[in-house]
C-alpha cells in the first residue's frame, strides 16, 4: 500500500461502521513506530477527519489495467 492509494476498510473494531467504506491513504509510518501506521481519510468526505488502520484492516482497490480502460471508455 502507498500514499494515494485507494483502500476499502474490511475491519474497524473501534468504529464498525466504517467497514466498506473507500478510503484514501494520505501518510504512512514504519509499523514499529505506531499502533496504526496507515492514516487514511475518507473518500466521500475527506474533511470528516483522519483515520488510523493496519493494513491488514485495508483491502487495496483492485487496478483496472489500461488496456481495458482504452477498450472500454466510460
């Protein structure tokens, strides 16, 4: 996972109902240093305020290769 990157939350104990929510990684710090290294804030309403997961709590959005992205414009 790197900043910028588009997550989906699968597990929030503390606020479950953030579970299936998009999220966007905005800062990282090495795991040893911090509980919850990933910050992320929320992609339908980035000024609600910053977030803290492991990855393991995160499940990246999965890439649409360009070659199908020119195949089949929006």
């Amino acid at each position: 996972m790197q900043i910028g990157d588009i997550a989906t939350v699968k597990e929030c104990h503390k606020q479950p109902e953030l579970v299936g929510k998009e999220v966007k990684v905005i800062a990282m710090v090495d795991p040893a240093l911090a509980r919850w290294p990933i910050s992320v804030v929320m992609v339908d309403a980035p000024g609600q305020g910053v977030y803290g997961f492991r990855e393991d709590e995160l499940e990246p959005k999965a890439d649409i290769p360009d070659a199908f992205k020119d195949a089949f414009p929006q």
